[in-house]
C-alpha cells in the first residue's frame, strides 16, 4: 500500500470518516437467482439475511450475499418479513398471508392472519409482540410470537403501508395521503396523527417510544421527537419519492427510491446526500447494521451490498486498524456472550449496554484503550430476556449494534 504523507492521524481519521458516510461509493450487485420484484429485508447479522417478494419468493444468505438459496412458499406476493431473533421470524403479503418459523427459516408455517386484506408491513416490538398493516385499514396484532394473531379496528379503511412498533403496547401505522394511526394501549384505540403532509407514507421506524422517522411519496421523509404528537419535514436533499428507510441511530440513516437512487444522512435527515448504488433498478427496501454493513433490494431480484470498513490507515509498520465494533457472538446467547472492537489511536472508549427503551444499564468500558483489538465479556445472567443494544463511543467514532438475550 502505498505510503500516507505524514499528517496527524486524528485528523485523517475525521475526514475519512465523513468521507465515508456521505461520499461512499461502494455498493456491490449480489446474483439473487431471480427476477421477481423484492420487497421485504432482513439482516440477522453481518453474514446472514432474508428478503422476500414477488410470487411467494423468500432468500437467504449465511456468507455475506456471496451466496443466495432461494424458497417459495406461496403464489401470493411476500411485502415484509422481520425476526425477533435468528431463529424466529415472521413474512406477511397478500391475501392476508402470513409464515411463521421457529427454526431459522428451516421451515416456515402458514399461520391463520384472521384477516383476508394484504398485509404490507410488520414489525416486532418487545418480547413476544408482533404488529401487521395493510389495505382495508387492516392491523393485526400477535403477543405470541406470530403463532396466533388477532384483528384489531383502526378506525379506517385507508391503505397502510408502513408499520412501527415500540414496547409493549405503541405501535404506529402510515399510508396513503399521509395517514398516521397511533396506539398507546396495545390497539384497543387508535387516534390519528398530523403527518403535514397529504404524500402517501410507504414506511416508518421508531428508534425509541419518541423519535421517530416515516418516508414516503413527494420526496417526503418526516421526523418526531415526542412519540408523533408533531412531525416536521426532514426532507433536504430529497428529491425523489422514498420507498423504504433505516435509521442506526438519531443520526444516521439512509432511504431508497426508484432509479437505484439512495440517500444517506449522519444529521438525522437536516441534510441528505446521494450514494452510488450501481443500479438503475426501483430499490424498495433498505437494512443495515452498523455504518460498514448493510444492504438494500428491489425490482428485477435486484440485491445490493455495502461492506466497507469505516477507516482504514496503514501504520509505519504496515498493520491496518481502525475504529470498528463487531457483532458479539454468539448472538442469540444465554447468558454470555463476547464483544469485540478495535481501536485506531489511544482513546478514551465508553462501551455500555441499552435496554429497548434506550436506558443505560450497564458499563463495560469506560477508560483509554491502546489502539489494536479489544476483547470483553458481557454476562446477562440477571437481566431477563430481550433485545438489548451495544454502543461504542470515542470522540470520533460512534457505533451500536443489536443483542438478543434467550434464556
């Protein structure tokens, strides 16, 4: 590798940094094996995801989209599919349809939706508790891992296409002309909400009970900080209708839209910026785990992978390191499991434990480190089963990443 001029490493390490996350231009095309138009994503961690589409289509990678094997389980059309963990999953589509697996997608089961609507949407929330959308106004509701469901009256007959979920009992469902539905008792009533804006909403994500983001048509993405009593316009930079977003954390997020078109954040939407995806495909859906990983789907089986490190400096001894938290493994796990980061430059690292809700409840690093690979420990042995997250901070790098706790 070439030699760097010699500059200071801090500073270097910044500007890659927002090098990386606005300007990026490595997206990769993956060979998915079929030509049907894919909707739904999910990415269990780095190696392994799902997506599904059109004609009952659902695929799976174990190795980073090297490879893709492909099942159908239907005729009817798959809209979305999400886990609770890497091994119970839930996709829902037309006709109501909905499969269910307890095994890692071994096998799927059809389960009984108690609706006949086209389900477009789902989401998990804590535990057990899983939240569908759709036409018709249709919402259903499992609090047993998908197994059963129940039907439950938004008040509407409008078009859902989006669907959000947080804790036990707030879920929230968006769609055409910009309706919000929101419940705080579980789905017992739903009161409408102001989106400001008459564009349809194709979807919505929730990173606590009171930030969130929705996207849709009209070059339309929309922000709340206090659980969508008020939702104000995130859109700058936005110039095409969105189909799909995610977000990591309050900052950084991305959205997808038609001509393989993806914008990206690191401002929580006050500005939004383009990035290559070396496609011209609709992309319909987008997932990512950390700032380095994550992929997007579309039209025509389209499959497209980002997989870069954030930074990367070649030292005089010609060792490459750079800031980076890893997906602990294993993961599921019971009761421990190891978590892994590297550092560039002696810095001070916080590394802490959230619940669901956003509360810190434990420190596992919180002192300077010595640049290379760090390795710890987390044992969850009083905490009860869940989904926790993990975040690293220095003063110039943040990352969090997500870990189920099974017991």
């Amino acid at each position: 590798m070439k030699q760097l001029r010699i500059i200071s490493i801090s500073i270097l390490t910044s500007l890659l940094y927002c090098f990386a996350t606005t300007l990026s231009q490595d997206w990769e095309s993956q060979i998915s094996n079929t030509t049907q138009q894919l909707k739904g994503l999910y990415a269990i961690n780095e190696s392994e995801a799902w997506a599904c589409g059109d004609a009952g289509v659902v695929l799976h990678t174990t190795d980073e989209g090297n490879t893709w094997t492909q099942n159908i389980l239907t005729g009817a059309d798959l809209h979305s599919i999400v886990f609770k963990d890497a091994v119970t999953g839930v996709i829902v589509g037309d006709g109501g349809v909905i499969f269910r697996t307890d095994n890692g997608g071994a096998s799927w089961a059809m389960v009984n939706s108690t609706t006949g609507s086209q389900l477009r949407a789902v989401s998990w929330g804590d535990g057990d508790l899983v939240w569908a959308a759709g036409r018709d106004g249709a919402i259903v509701k499992s609090v047993d891992a998908g197994q059963t469901w129940t039907s439950l009256n938004s008040g509407t007959t409008a078009r859902f296409r989006g669907v959000g979920a947080f804790g036990t009992s707030k879920a929230w469902a968006v769609g055409e002309d910009g309706i919000i539905k929101f419940t705080s008792d579980g789905g017992i009533n739903w009161e409408n909400q102001n989106s400001t804006t008459f564009d349809d909403l194709h979807d919505i994500q929730f990173l606590s009970e009171m930030v969130g983001f929705a996207g849709g048509s009209g070059s339309k993405i929309i922000f709340t900080n206090n659980g969508g009593q008020t939702w104000v316009s995130r859109s700058t930079g936005i110039a095409m209708g969105i189909n799909g977003i995610f977000f990591l954390d309050e900052n950084q997020g991305w959205a997808v839209s038609d001509v393989g078109t993806i914008y990206v954040t690191s401002n929580g939407g006050i500005n939004w910026t383009t990035q290559q995806s070396n496609t011209t495909q609709t992309l319909n859906e987008v997932f990512f785990l950390s700032l380095n990983a994550g992929w997007a789907v579309g039209d025509l089986g389209t499959i497209i992978h980002y997989n870069v490190p954030v930074t990367n400096i070649e030292t005089q001894e010609g060792s490459l390191i750079s800031y980076r938290l890893f997906q602990n493994y294993p993961n599921p796990f019971n009761p421990s499991t190891t978590i892994r980061f590297s550092v560039l430059e002696s810095s001070f690292i916080n590394l802490s434990i959230f619940n669901s809700l956003g509360e810190k409840i434990e420190e596992l690093v919180n002192e300077v480190k010595a640049p290379g690979m760090h390795t710890i420990e987390f044992n969850a042995k009083d905490l009860s089963s869940g989904t926790y997250f993990y975040k690293i901070q220095t003063t110039n790098f943040t990352q969090t990443k997500k870990l189920i706790l099974l017991k």
